[in-house]
C-alpha cells in the first residue's frame, strides 16, 4: 500500500510538471520548447498510474484525484511560492479522508 501511495505522489509530480509546462507556455509566453518537456511528463504520468496493485482503473483514477489536490497544493505552496488558504487546507484533508476511505476499502474488496 506504501509503494502505491509513494506510486501516485510521484504520477502527480510528473502530470503537474506536464501540465505546467503547457501553462508556461500558454499562459506565461515561454518557448516552445517547454511542450517537449510537457508531453514527456504527461506519459510518464500515465504510465506510472498503470504500476498500482489496483484491479480497477476507475477506482485508482479515484484515490489519485485525492492525492493530485494535495500534490497541487505543494506545488502551489514550493513552487509558486503561494500561501495555502483555510480553505485549502481544509479541503485538502476532506478530500485525503475520502481516498482513505477508497484505498483502505479497496484493500477489503
């Protein structure tokens, strides 16, 4: 269950740097170049999510959107260097409780 915890961290780390790189060419006028990165990411991050020891595609996809709010939050808080609000804390933990409750369900399945 770690490995596929540590498994999604990394996955979200891959699709937010994939994602970003497109943002900073989109939205903040950056070469070109950053889409090569962008598109790297993006497979990774898809292939990652393909080594988790779960049965079900829609039950990963699941208990990853949980860990990719947290993950976004970190990069908002590390690398845009922006302070978390109340509310995105507080989101953030009703968000974890619920992929806990998928992960450790699943488990029982």
């Amino acid at each position: 269950m770690l490995r596929d915890i540590f498994i999604f961290f990394v996955a979200a780390f891959f699709e937010i740097l994939g994602c970003f790189s497109f943002w900073l060419v989109f939205k903040a006028n950056k070469t070109y170049l950053w889409l090569i990165l962008g598109i790297i990411c993006v497979i990774i991050f898809a292939y990652l999510l393909t080594k988790v020891e779960l049965a079900f595609a829609g039950r990963a996809y699941a208990i990853y959107g949980g860990i990719y709010i947290a993950s976004s939050l970190l990069w908002l808080y590390i690398i845009e260097k922006q302070s978390l609000t109340y509310y995105d804390i507080l989101g953030s933990l009703c968000v974890f409780i619920g992929v806990c409750i998928i992960l450790f369900g699943a488990k029982n399945i």
